[in-house]
C-alpha cells in the first residue's frame, strides 16, 4: 500500500509534471485539457439527471422563475 500523503491521486499526478518545464502556451492547452474534461463530465452527468427524472425545457424555465430565497439567513 502507498504512503499517505493527504494529497488526492489527480494531485499526485499532476504533481509529476512539476519535473518538467513547459512553455506557457503549454501550460495553457493542459489547463484548457482539463477544464473541457471537467466540463464533459459534468455535463454527461447533469444529462443523466435530466434523462432518468425525464425533466424537460420547461421544467428549467421554471426553475429560473421560482423563488427560494430564505427571508432571514443567519
């Protein structure tokens, strides 16, 4: 088993990039990499939702138009 180190496997491994020096225009396209993943990933799940509640367009229209404020946050 491997030693704790309270970091996450995703931090571990981009960890192992730190040992090489990229340009920025490297730096950038690997963030771009990984926030379009991120963003797939979310909405592949966010899609799921919608499929297995069989929400609609609508259901979205009304959401916007509901009020859940509470009156007295503490």
């Amino acid at each position: 088993m491997g030693q704790q180190s309270g970091l996450s496997n995703i931090q571990l491994e981009l960890l192992k990039l730190y040992g090489n020096n990229v340009s920025e225009q490297q730096l950038f396209d690997i963030r771009m990499l990984l926030a379009k993943y991120f963003a797939e990933q979310a909405t592949t799940a966010m899609e799921k939702i919608w499929k297995d509640k069989n929400l609609t367009e609508q259901d979205m229209i009304n959401w916007t138009n509901e009020h859940n404020r509470l009156k007295n946050r503490p």
